[in-house]
C-alpha cells in the first residue's frame, strides 16, 4: 500500500509542470487629460506612493469656479422670479375669466349699446392677450432654467476633470505634467497600477490548457483556492505553442517578487 502511494505521488509530481511569475499589479491604466488648460498644481512627492485620493494635477479652473458661483446665483434669481411669474400667471387667469364671462353677459343684450358691448370684447381680448403673454414669459424663464442647471451640471464637471485625484487601492508609478505645462485634451496625465490584487502570467502547453480547470493551483508548493481568472484559446504570438493564462491573488506584501506556478 505504502509503494502505491509513493508511486502514485511521483506520478502526480511528474505530471505537474513548474512555471514561474513575477507578482504584477493586476493593472495598468493611463489617466488622461479630459480637457485643456494649464497646469497650476502638481504634488510630485505622491509619485512612485500608494494613493489617498488626494488632489494629484490641477489645471487652472479660476474662471470655471467663478462662471459656476454667477451661475448658481443666477439660477436662484431665476427660480425666484419663475414664482412671481406664476403668481402673475395666476391672476391673469382670474382677470381673463372675468372679461369673459362679462363678455358674454352683455354680448346679446339689446340694452347695450354697439360702442359697450366692443367695450367688453376688447377688455376680454387685451386680458387673454396679457395671459398668453405672461405664459410665454413662463415658458422662457423655465427653458432658460433647464439651459442653466446643465450649465451648472457641465460646469461640475469641468471643474472635476480638471482637479486629478485617484482613488484608494492603486499606486501612483508616474506624473507625466509640471506646473506651467499647457494640456491639451488627451494629454497623459498619468500612469497608475492597481495594487488591490496581484497578476500571474504563465504560458502552457494546449494539452495542459485543456486540464486547468479541473486541476489545483499550487504557489511555491502550497495549494490555494485560487481559479484561473482568464486562458486564451489562441496561441501566444510571442511564446508560439503557448497559451496565455492569468491568476488574480491577493495582494502580496512585495509586488515583482517570482513565484513558483504548478497545477497539480
């Protein structure tokens, strides 16, 4: 019994090909401008540091603060003035019901006069005039209140894309602009790894590709619960006959450290 298990265990090691990885962060992405202007701020001691969400680049944003404070203002004198329209609005109505409703008192009695009764049309033509007239004002005020709430909105964000930060969990590699520097949109701004997990890259054979999944993944001799997070099904260009496969681990406590791959 002993003999089997050792055969069988030599059998299994035999079977299980070593490979080896670097820990990279699981990835890279360029932060790029979004819009021009000139640089006014730059913290190049967060370089080569993890992230704290703190401001990074800034690109001149003045203008853009005080276009946004007269915009808000202006929007609040808007939204006033909206509210005295519609009281206006509403007491046009009332003033037009009335005229009308005159109107069409004295328009078939034989009692009024020609000159009286022209007297009450026009009365009730000039208050429905004035109603139309108050409406359209309404409709204006509110058309010009939604131009400026996404005026508002578009400013925001302007502003926003114009003060860089990244977020927690990622590690500033490099800060491409200096202070004075013009951007135009597109320009890199940065470039920044994701170090909230790890990346291990191996390329395998297509007969070892087809088993992966029902095989263990073993780091530096160690099983794990790990699974394989991607393979590609074509060959690699450069490692020709091999597959790519990735595994996403945990963070480690030293990136770009080599680790030992088996699937067992």
């Amino acid at each position: 019994m002993k003999i089997f298990v050792i055969l069988l265990f030599i059998l299994i090691s035999l079977d299980a090909r070593e490979y080896y990885s670097k820990t990279q962060p699981r990835e890279l992405f360029e932060v790029k401008a979004s819009v021009g202007g000139k640089v006014v701020y730059v913290d190049n001691l967060l370089e080569g540091k993890d992230s704290n969400d703190s401001l990074i680049v800034r690109i001149d944003d003045k203008i853009d603060i005080e276009d946004l404070k007269a915009s808000k203002l202006k929007l609040q004198y808007l939204t006033n003035n909206i509210k005295f329209t519609e009281k206006s609005l509403a007491n046009s109505k009332k003033v037009a019901s009335i005229d009308s409703n005159n109107y069409e008192k004295v328009k078939n009695l034989a009692s009024y006069s020609k000159v009286q009764k022209d007297a009450k049309l026009l009365s009730m033509i000039r208050s429905q005039n004035s109603l139309i007239s108050i409406q359209s004002s309404l409709e204006n005020l509110k058309t010009q209140k939604a131009d400026l709430r996404l005026k508002i909105k578009i400013l925001k964000d302007k502003i926003e894309k114009k003060n860089i930060k990244v977020g927690n969990g990622n590690f500033i590699y490099k800060i491409y602009p200096s202070v004075g520097d013009y951007l135009n949109p597109g320009s890199k701004l940065l470039d920044v790894y994701d170090v909230s997990s790890a990346l291990l890259v191996v390329f395998v054979s297509l007969d070892e590709l087809k088993e992966l999944d029902t095989k263990t993944i073993y780091l530096d001799g160690k099983a794990t619960d790990y699974k394989i997070h991607k393979k590609w099904r074509i060959a690699d260009n450069i490692n020709i006959s091999s597959y790519r496969v990735e595994i996403i681990i945990d963070k480690p406590e030293q990136f770009s450290k080599l680790v030992k791959i088996e699937f067992k």
